[in-house]
C-alpha cells in the first residue's frame, strides 16, 4: 500500500490535540523505560562488543535463489551485437514429460565455449552437432531407462529407495556442516546443483544402475571354457614370438680394399658391430631389419636366399664373415633377439584378465542391445526433429566470427 507523505504527517500530528501548542512527542514516549534491557542492540552497538571481546562479526551468507540459478546458463552465453540468442525453449518431450534445451546444452556450456575460444568456427561447428546429439540421445535414454526402472520396483523397493535416499541427504548434510542451507550453498559451489537437484541426479544413477543390473549381468556370466577359447584365440599376445634384430655392413669391392681389410680385423678381434659399423659410414650404426623369429630360427627369415648360410649359426652379439656379392662386400650380424615371457593360462592373473575382458565385452554388446529395445517400446518425440532444436538454439549462442 502506497501512502502519501501529506497523510503520513496528518496521522502524526493525530497523536496530539489539533492546534495544540503543548510538547511534541517522541518514539522514546511510547517505550517502556522498565524493559529498556530487553531492547535488541544496533548494528554498532553489537559490533563495538564483539571486538570488545576479541571476536569478529559473521560475514552475512548470501545464498542463490533458484531464479538466480536458472539465469547462470544464460550469462555464461557470449551473446554479439545484432545477434539474437534463444536463452531456453522446449525442445520436445519423452514420456510426457518436458524437456528444455538447458537440460541438454548447460553440462556442454563449459566446453564448447572453450571450443569457440580455440577452433576455427567450421571445424567448431561440426563438433557442437556431435555433442548436442549425443548429449540430447544419453537424456533421452536416461529418462526412458529411469521410467522403465521405476516402473519395474515392488512397492517394498519403492519404500526402501526413500529410506535410502532420506539417509543419503542427511548424509551430504552431515558432511556439508550439518546445516541444510550450508550443504545447499556448499553444493551450489561444488557441483553447481542445488541439494534436491543433487537427490535427484543420485535416485537416477540408483534407477539406471539397478535396471542394468537386472538386465545385464546375467549375460556377463563367464565360464571356464569362454577363458580358454579367448585364450586360444588371442595366444600370441600370451605368446609371442622372439624378435631378431639383424645388422649389415655392405661396402663396394673395388676401390676400398684396404679399408675391408681393416674392417674385417677389427670384427675379428671384437670389436662391437655398431663401433665398426659406424665407421664404416653406415646408417643407424649399422642396423638393418627385425623380424619375428620363425619356428624354424634363421633359416626361415625372410631374406634373400644367398643370405641365409651366412646367418646360420650365428647367435646375439656375432657377426659372419665378409663374403662377396656380385660388386658388393658384406658382413651380417644378429645384433640382438628378444623373447618376450610367455604368459600361459594356468596364471591367475591371465585368467582375471580374460573374465574381466569378456564380461565386459559381454556386457557392452547387451547393454547396446538393451538400450536399442528401451528407445524402440519409449514413449517420445521425433528424435532428429529434438536434435534439430537443440542444435539450433546451441548454434544461437556462438555466432560465425
């Protein structure tokens, strides 16, 4: 109610006769002197006494209404001049249910203005498609999944998931101060959520999590036989072969006699392939090519055949004699052989390597399959034309440049 100042002032000259000439009143008069000591102290008055003691006053706590938490999303868009911006709009719903394009682009709001930031506008572009279809296809399985789960508990489950989800927001309250408006605050900082959009977002991996359960693990069951047919079929990463490591030096005949010579009495009296080599001018101190060994050693490499009975017999460190190869000179040697440990399937830690790995491959193939049924029996509206929305109002907030 709005009061003009002229009826203010006739109400306050009221509280005495009209035309009287007598003593004016004041607030004091309608005080009782006897409860003067009950009267709650000024500001200054409380703060002279507090530093009297040696104390501080609280800072005053200032928390984020809901409005102002809605509006976050909308000020971290870097709107241009000219340029209109769609803040929020409906986008489309699933099983009734509403949903907004905030719900898709605010966990994407962070990255893809880095992205602007940092990527030419047309490879931006491309990656902010990806992202809101991905990101609107998990909000559309999660509410298909959270709405199949809820249906499919008993009303004990039901039951125990409040007492459940009552213990767990005592517990972010207890571990937030114990305060309800501190875990709030506390929450908004940490998570940017307040607590019942943080209860919320819990019940829901409950839902997602215990539904998957159900329907997946049972075909996560593996057996001794599924263990050793993996085994078999990937038996040379549990037994690879030995890798061989082969050095060559090859010098022409004519014109550097003298220097074979030289080389060859070297080699003979020990000296290292790579020291020889090098000084020989070959590339990579004389390393050649690796090979898996074959079963059958040397003589299966895969070299030129005028090769082989120069490699034959010799072991890691040992280099050949010289031999002559139309114009050339040449020395081999088997700089190193590397045989990795086998790993066989008696060692527990291989047969936890392979249960873990089938079941985990077992489990993403019946969770897609799974997945594929939820969207087909769901409830929602035209996915691409969803898609097509949310796109549009992502793309509104970052205009080519």
């Amino acid at each position: 109610m709005t009061v003009a100042i002229g009826g203010l002032a006739s109400l306050l000259v009221g509280c005495g006769p009209a035309g009287s000439s007598g003593p004016s009143l004041a607030v004091g008069d309608f005080s009782d002197p006897a409860r003067a000591g009950e009267q709650r102290p000024s500001r200054a008055v409380a703060e002279e006494a507090l530093a009297e003691s040696g104390l501080r006053a609280a800072a005053p706590i200032r928390y984020i209404t809901p409005d102002e938490q809605d509006l976050e999303t909308f000020f971290s868009v870097e709107a241009v001049e000219g340029h209109p911006v769609v803040v929020d709009s409906l986008i489309g719903q699933v099983n009734g249910r509403p949903i907004f394009a905030d719900e898709v682009l605010a966990p994407l709001m962070d990255r893809l203005n880095a992205m602007y930031r940092d990527e030419p506008y047309k490879a931006f572009r491309e990656r902010l498609i990806g992202l809101v279809i991905d990101q609107l296809r998990a909000v559309i399985i999660n509410e298909l999944i959270v709405a199949e789960s809820r249906a499919s508990l008993s009303s004990e489950q039901q039951g125990g998931l409040l007492a459940f989800m009552d213990s767990l927001r005592e517990d972010a309250v207890r571990k937030r101060g114990g305060v309800k408006h501190e875990a709030e605050r506390a929450l908004l900082e940490e998570e940017g959520k307040t607590i019942d959009e943080y209860m919320d977002a819990e019940r829901q991996k409950i839902l997602i999590g215990e539904l998957l359960r159900k329907k997946i693990s049972p075909f996560t069951v593996v057996s001794w036989r599924d263990i050793e047919r993996e085994y078999r079929a990937n038996l040379k990463s549990y037994q690879p072969s030995a890798t061989v490591t082969l050095g060559r030096i090859r010098l022409r005949t004519e014109g550097n006699e003298a220097q074979i010579s030289l080389l060859g009495e070297e080699l003979k009296a020990g000296e290292p392939f790579a020291v020889v080599a090098e000084q020989a001018g070959m590339p990579d101190s004389g390393v050649w090519e690796s090979f898996q060994m074959p079963k059958d050693g040397m003589a299966g490499l895969p070299l030129a055949d005028f090769y082989i009975p120069h490699m034959e017999g010799l072991g890691p460190g040992q280099t050949s004699e010289a031999f002559a190869r139309g114009r050339w000179t040449i020395w081999v040697s088997v700089i190193e052989v590397n045989q990795p440990p086998h790993r066989s399937l008696d060692d527990s830690d291989v047969q936890r390597q392979l249960q873990r790995q089938i079941a985990v491959e077992r489990g993403q193939e019946e969770e897609s399959r799974f997945i594929g049924q939820v969207l087909q029996r769901g409830i929602y509206d035209d996915m691409e034309m969803m898609a097509e929305r949310a796109v549009g109002i992502a793309a509104s907030r970052f205009p080519p440049r």
